[in-house]
C-alpha cells in the first residue's frame, strides 16, 4: 500500500497511537549539472584509451597493494 501510494506521488504520513511518526514522500529526480555530467565522463573513462589488459594489470597492482599492507600487520 505505501509503495502503491508512492507509485502515485502521494506523500504518506506514518501514525502510531494518533502521534505522526514520520513522513515519506516520492523522491524527486536529480538532475546533474553540466559540471557534475563533465567530472563524471571524465572519471569513468579515464581508462578509454588503454585496452582491457592494461586496466587488468593496473587493478592487480593496486589490490597487491592492499594485500600487502594486510600482511604487515
């Protein structure tokens, strides 16, 4: 039933015992700006002209590291 009512835009008001607990409400669609749209291209494909091996071999340097670090301890 909630869902349904969020399904439909409505806003829903949670009661117990006569007291309002909470509200919920649908939530409202983001929006990115031109700023975050551009950071986001960036960052996702920073790897565009590396070919799937080299990205590969990157990720492994990286967990070693991580690994690593673990056995330290």
């Amino acid at each position: 039933m909630l869902i349904d009512a969020l399904k439909r835009g409505e806003t829903v008001e949670i009661t117990y015992h006569g007291q309002t607990l909470g509200i919920v409400h649908p939530a409202t669609p983001t929006v990115n700006s031109q700023e975050q749209e551009a950071a986001m291209n960036e960052f996702f494909g920073m790897h565009q002209d590396l070919g799937i091996a080299d990205v590969e071999d990157e990720l492994r340097v990286i967990r070693k590291g991580r690994r690593s670090l673990l056995s330290d301890l």
